[in-house]
C-alpha cells in the first residue's frame, strides 16, 4: 500500500508522512477564538482536519487530535462590553455555539480541547523561561517576545526580518525594542479580566497560547500542526519561533493550512457584507450537503461559495444517495448467490483508488469522484438486474466504509425534525396503496401530492413502494 503524502507548508513541498512515534500521530489544529458565531470559512478548518484525523485513523495509526478554545481576547472583552456579559460568559455561549454548528457538519470532538483561561500558569511558566533564556524582556507591565533572538524568524512564511520590518503591518509600540517583536503577556487595563503574574496582572497574548498548550499534550515535538492559511504569518510563524527559541527542537514536522473561502468570487469581509453564518445557512441547507460541499475542492484550494454551487453540490450528493437507497432496495430481492473473483477485485479496485487519491495530500475532491465511479458501477449492474446480493452488499459496505472516511453517511437524508415522522409517512402510503386498490386514482393522486408538499418523494416499483425524503 502507498505511504501518505502531506505539502508541508514549512518546506513547500509534498512529504512523505513518517510518525514520530511508530503507528501515532499527533496534532493540533487551531480553534476559534469565541465572541462570535462561526462563519463558512471558520468551518472549514474543522471540517478539513477532521477527514485528515479520520484518515489517518483508517489507516491504523493511533490519533491524539488537540484543538484549541481562545476563550479570552480583545474580541471577548469587547463583547462582554457591549453586551452586559461577563467575559467568561461570553465564551462559554460561543464555545456552546460552536460545538452545535461543527457537530452538525459532522465533525467529531477533539480528545482535547484546551482552554486559554484554563492554562494560565503553564504560560506564565512559559514566559519566564523565554525571559531567563534571554528571547523575552519586560515592559512596563507587559512582556515581549525578542524576535531579533531568533535567527529563522519568517521560514515558514518565506519572509525575511529586513521585508517585514520595511512592510509588514506590525502594532506599533514604543515599548518594543524592535517593532516586529509581539506581545506575550498583555499588563492589565483598568476593569479588564486579569490573572496575576511576576510581572503584575495581566494577560496572555494570542500567540503564547497555543505553544504552551501544544507542549503541554503533544509534547516539545509533534507531528502536525494545521490551521487556516491566514495563520501563517503571524501566528504560526510566532508560534514557531517562541517554542523552538525555547526548546531547541522542532515545533512540529509537518505544516499544514487550509485555503481561503471567497463568496460570489470576492473575499468574505465584514465590510462587503457577505460574512455567511453556519448557522443561517444550515436553515436553508442540510448540515451534510454544505460538508460535502467543503470537500468538493482539494483543501489547500481557495473555495468559491455560491447558492448556486451549493445547490450543485446538494445535486451530487444525491446522486450517490439515491444509488445507495436503490442499492438497499435492490438487496431486498436480488438473488441469493456468490460474487465472483472478479467481481470481489473490482470492489477493492474502488478502495484502492479511493486511498491512492487521500494519500495523496488527502485529495478529497479526487477521492469524491472514485464514489461517482461506483454510483455509475452499481446502477448500470442493477439496470441489466446482474447485481446478486453479495457484491451487492459488498459494495454498500463500501459505501459506508468510505462514506464514514468523509464524514458522511449516504443514502440518508437530513431528517427535518419539523417534518412528518416515519410512522406519518408510512401511514399515507398505505392508505394510497389501498386507494389505488379499489382504483380511487384521485384519492391516490391527493396523497401523492401531499406527500410532495411534505418533502417526501415516493417510487412505485415492482416490490412495491420506496419513499426518501428531499
């Protein structure tokens, strides 16, 4: 079998995945920072690392998935602010709101998800060996990091300290001794939330977070760190310097971003007006078409968000759910006989070219299409009615299989819970089906249209009738 694939970020370039440890991976992905409900491009970092944590867990290694909460920031306090909360209130809602919008889109709960506030005297421990090491000075109640101290500061974003320090949009301060230095620990504005320290009260700054936190559960070294790619300068490449300026060793070996979310072609900005909120668009679209939608396109791609093309994308995951509903359906009275070889082969060939297209930067887009092929596989084998019940259950299995790979378990639609209940549905089609018994074709028909109007689509086959919901 083919080893795994990863562009590094950090070296530009496609890798082979080699472990740290033998058979286990550990990561840690950057979450939100909670003031506010999470828009598209927010979900497509979990969803993203989600596939590759279910990836590489199909593939037999042992995953330790660690993402981050910033639950204190500028944001937070300026929304507790403006809303009467307490800080600490503030994040806890988001946090709340953000868990329901990524659990929807089918993305499981990290193993650990630490938070700022939770973590405080790790970070101070942090800070004071960074000082002690000479890579961190005090200020007039805040500490800063000495970016000057180390010497590959700008390698992960390809910049170098002269191109920054000339156009690099830095906060300027007057306390900073260069002003590419940044904020590790934030003295305490009259009123703020505030955590004691040897350097007065205060609190951390974004970067410092999620070092400590890092080291804390994945240890000096680990294998993957990902992210949004607007985290690559500054975050990341802060982040990087900070650690390895304090350890000595190598942050993370392989780096991984994720490309940006563009709607109707234009960046998604407050100012344009075009911020899309999960949560509103989960109103209009089923959770698992807008997933499905995200891993249409390679993840290291920008994405271009439309109604239409999210239409687009509800259009093929239907297609594949139909071809599963009329697979089961089939398997109900398909012949009772063996797969042959060959038949048995050309099931595993799909496995095979589903795993060539993930090991390869976990090309989901690629591997979307190797379902297709299948769709196209089981339909042209039930329309010639050769589909025996064997490798037809081999290739639902199959289905599944990779479906749970991706996140998305086809051939189910999104339950409406305003909708009617199964027992309702089946109810109706029982009384049509003795209506059109007794040839009472209008009656029939009445129900059949309710049906409709109700999101319920119904087939009349030889074995009788199917329904699904829209």
């Amino acid at each position: 079998m083919s080893s795994i694939k990863i562009y590094n970020t950090l070296t530009r370039k496609k890798e082979e995945f080699v472990p740290l440890e033998a058979g286990k991976v550990k990561m840690y992905v950057c979450g939100p920072t909670v003031y506010n409900f999470i828009h598209i491009g927010n979900a497509r970092p979990p969803i993203v690392f989600d596939v590759v944590r279910r990836y590489f867990s199909y593939r037999g290694y042992e995953v330790t998935y660690v993402q981050n909460f910033t639950d204190v920031d500028d944001k937070i306090i300026k929304k507790a602010e403006e809303s009467g909360m307490g800080v600490e209130e503030v994040a806890n809602m988001f946090i709340a709101a953000f868990e329901e919008d990524v659990r929807a889109l089918g993305v499981k709960k990290a193993d650990v998800h630490p938070k700022v506030t939770e973590h405080i005297p790790e970070i101070i421990a942090f800070i004071e060996d960074l000082i002690a090491k000479g890579h961190a000075y005090v200020a007039s109640g805040d500490v800063y990091f000495r970016t000057a101290s180390f010497a590959e500061y700008g390698k992960l974003s390809y910049q170098n300290i002269e191109e920054l320090q000339a156009g690099a949009r830095i906060e300027v301060s007057d306390k900073k001794e260069n002003p590419l230095d940044f904020v590790l620990w934030k003295g305490a504005k009259p009123g703020e939330i505030c955590w004691e320290s040897p350097w007065g009260k205060g609190r951390p700054g974004w970067h410092i977070e999620c070092s400590a936190m890092s080291m804390k559960y994945l240890g000096e070294t680990f294998d993957i760190h990902g992210g949004g790619h607007d985290l690559i300068f500054p975050h990341h490449e802060n982040e990087i310097a900070q650690t390895e300026s304090l350890t000595g060793h190598p942050m993370a070996k392989y780096w991984m971003h994720n490309g940006y979310i563009n709607i109707e072609n234009e960046k998604m900005s407050k100012s344009l007006g075009n911020v899309i909120l999960v949560k509103k668009l989960r109103e209009n679209y089923p959770a698992r078409v807008i997933r499905f939608f995200m891993l249409g396109a390679h993840y290291r791609n920008p994405i271009n968000f439309s109604d239409a093309l999210l239409r687009q994308a509800a259009n093929a995951l239907e297609r594949i759910d139909t071809a599963v509903r009329n697979l089961k359906h089939h398997l109900d009275s398909a012949v009772d006989e063996a797969a042959t070889e060959e038949e048995k082969q050309r099931v595993d060939s799909f496995r095979q070219r589903f795993i060539e297209e993930m090991d390869n930067d976990f090309n989901t887009a690629d591997a979307i299409t190797v379902l297709f092929d299948m769709v196209r596989e089981v339909n042209q084998m039930m329309a010639a009615n050769v589909l025996r019940k064997e490798i037809g259950t081999a290739y639902l299995a199959l289905f599944a299989e990779l479906g749970d790979v991706l996140g998305i378990t086809f051939g189910e639609a999104e339950q409406n819970m305003s909708g009617p209940s199964d027992e309702e549905i089946n109810t109706l089609i029982e009384e049509r089906a003795q209506a059109r018994k007794v040839r009472n074709f209008a009656r029939a028909d009445e129900i059949r249209n309710r049906l409709q109007e109700m999101g319920i689509i119904i087939e009349d086959t030889p074995q009788g009738t199917r329904w699904h919901r829209k």
